[in-house]
C-alpha cells in the first residue's frame, strides 16, 4: 500500500510542476508584452506580412558592378572614380597607373 501512495505522490507533483510552469511561461510572456508596451517599442512584423503585392516594398534594383582597373575589386558603377579611360575603386588607386605610364 506504502509503494501505491508513492506512485500517485510522483504522478501528483509531476502534474503541479507541469501546471506550475505552463503559468509562469504564461505570466512571462504577459510581463515582457507590458514591459514592451511600457518602453514604446512596438512589435515588428516581418516584411510584407499582411499586405497585398502592390503594398509591399519594391526591390531595389541591381546595381552594375565595374572592376577596378588597379586592384580588381568590383563596386558600383555610382561609386566609380573616372580618370582617363580607366575606371577605379578610389583616388589612391586612380594614382597608380599615372605613376607608371
């Protein structure tokens, strides 16, 4: 009799501790909403959730990409610093084939 009181005790604070922390995840939950609410910092969607396609941001477009003709790095044809007829990442680079033609 001992053994079966034992068995219904465990299964007994099994549940309690499963209900205790179904509520406390619960009361978690509802301070760190109020503490958001309290900071002014509003819940961020993701982008596009709950709009139609015409209401959702445009991509912005492919950027050209030139390589430098010094370093080979590749950027933007916005970004591109013109001298002669090369084309280079930055001034320092415009320099370098000056200096040896």
């Amino acid at each position: 009799m001992n053994r079966e009181v034992k068995k219904e005790g465990r299964g007994l604070m099994l549940l309690k501790f499963l209900l205790f922390s179904v509520i406390a995840y619960v009361v978690i939950r509802f301070v760190r909403g109020l503490m958001i609410g309290l900071n002014g910092q509003p819940k961020v969607a993701k982008a596009g959730a709950g709009q139609t396609p015409r209401q959702r941001p445009q991509r912005a477009s492919a950027a050209l990409m030139i390589r430098c003709a010094a370093c080979g790095t590749f950027i933007t044809e916005s970004s591109a610093v013109l001298s002669g007829s090369h084309v280079f990442c930055s001034d320092s680079c415009a320099k370098i084939p000056m200096q040896r033609t």
